[in-house]
C-alpha cells in the first residue's frame, strides 16, 4: 500500500484517516536539519539575559538545553512523527545585530529512515518559549516569530535552503 493519496499527503490514508507514514522500506541516511526563529524584546531585556542578571538565571545555558530535550521528544509531541535516535542535537543563541532580541539556531542529525526536520523545528520553538517563560516578568512585550527549516540535508528528497518568510509572504519558499 502506498504512503500517499492521490492528493499527495503522507500522512492520510486512502480513506482520509490519519496514520503514521511506514518508512521500513526506506533505505538509512545521514540526514541534517538546521532550524532558525528570533525572539525579540526590550534592548533593556536583551541586556539582562547577556548580562545573566534576570531573576531566574541564566536564560541562554536553560534555554539551549531546553531545545536539545525538545528535540529528543519530538515524537512525544508531534502526533504521527518517528521516534528518532539522534546522533547530534546543538542550539546555538545570539543576540541580533539590531540590540533588540535573540536569534536560535538549532542543529538536528541522525543516520535514518526519515528526516529531523520537526527535531529542528521543535528545539527552536521550545528554546524560544523557555526565553519568553524565563523572561516574561521584566517583558510581556516579547515576541517569538521567524521560525522555519532553514536547512535540511539527506534523504530521498536531497539537501534543500530555505528562506524565512518576508512581510507579507505566506510560507517559507526555496532560495
């Protein structure tokens, strides 16, 4: 039985019911994603984080390993995605360049049968929301955003780069 319908969705069988995709027959890969979002705030909250004088502690040391377990339990998340063995997991954070948040970046592998895409996608997304929890009682105001697959490399489908979306745009497209 084919994992996709006729619509070309792997994750709906030909009834339209939601299963996981089988990828027992796929061969093994060394597969790469890297994921990015931003996290902006107050310059004054940017300050206390680098400075590591927030009342809660060391906001970027938590927030990365935060990401790298978010990344581990993808699948206990994601409903439908594979349990993965990792081979690497790294979140990196910086302050931007315009002094008025953080940008994330994290870096997923494994040698498998599917890609970590969602692994990237999800230690961002949880690094952030760990700088936003640690960080909200001196800033309500922050925002998270600009999360997306910036890179994916292995695997069927080959190495792909992606651009974030700009204002206005729908969806992250191919560079």
């Amino acid at each position: 039985m084919s994992n996709t319908t006729s619509e070309g969705l792997t994750h709906l069988d030909a009834q339209g019911r939601a299963h996981m995709v089988d990828v027992g027959a796929k061969a093994e890969t060394q597969r790469e994603a890297i994921a990015r979002g931003r996290v902006t705030m107050q310059p004054e909250t940017l300050r206390m984080i680098v400075a590591g004088t927030t009342p809660k502690g060391d906001v970027l040391a938590v927030a990365r390993v935060a990401g790298i377990m978010a990344a581990k339990r993808t699948s206990d998340l994601i409903p439908l995605c594979h349990t993965l063995l990792l081979t690497y997991a790294s979140v990196q954070i910086e302050p931007d360049a315009a002094g008025d948040g953080l940008d994330i970046e994290a870096t997923v592998r494994t040698c498998g049968q599917t890609g970590v895409e969602m692994e990237a996608l999800t230690a961002v997304s949880v690094a952030a929301l760990t700088i936003y929890d640690m960080c909200k009682a001196v800033d309500r105001g922050m925002r998270i955003g600009e999360i997306h697959l910036a890179e994916k490399r292995g695997g069927r489908s080959g190495d792909i780069t992606t651009r974030p979306p700009s204002s206005g745009e729908s969806h992250t497209a191919p560079a």
